[in-house]
C-alpha cells in the first residue's frame, strides 16, 4: 500500500520499488522521502541514518557520492517500507 506521498516524494518512492532496481536515487531524496511519511522518527549520526516506522527499525548507511547504489541497501529499504506500512 502506498502512502499519502505527493510530487517528488511520490517519485522516490515508486523508484525504490521499480524492476529492474534503480541506480540513479538521490541520498537526499531518500531522505526527504522517509521524512515525510506519517510516524516516521529519523536518527543521523554521520552518514548513517536510523530510520523507526510502526516498530519497524532500518539503518541506512549514506554513500560516499550522492546517490544511493548499493543493491542491498534497496532492497532493505523496500522490506522496510512494506513492513512499516502497517502498525504492529
């Protein structure tokens, strides 16, 4: 289920769940992204960012050039936001 995003938060959230994966998402926009959905706690330390959502946990590590390409990290985000979706 999607959530109530608009404009170019609703863009990186349909890139996080697009096949084949994207590999040209923007570290910043992810974080707008995450921001911006309802019960979301954000925690930065560096570039690591802890995402909590519904009791759901995610620790994102930023890349060191400005998009986020690591194949593992989106996949984790995807399970992430399907997950937090619904309240525990």
């Amino acid at each position: 289920m999607m959530p109530q995003l608009t404009g170019p938060h609703r863009s990186t959230y349909e890139a996080i769940f697009q096949h084949p994966v994207a590999r040209n998402l923007d570290w910043r926009d992810v974080r707008s992204m995450l921001g911006a959905l309802p019960d979301v706690l954000q925690q930065e330390h560096n570039r690591t960012l802890k995402v909590t959502r519904n009791g759901h946990t995610l620790v994102l590590h930023g890349p060191i050039q400005k998009r986020v390409a690591e194949v593992q990290e989106l996949m984790d985000l995807r399970r992430f936001l399907e997950q937090s979706d619904t309240p525990v």
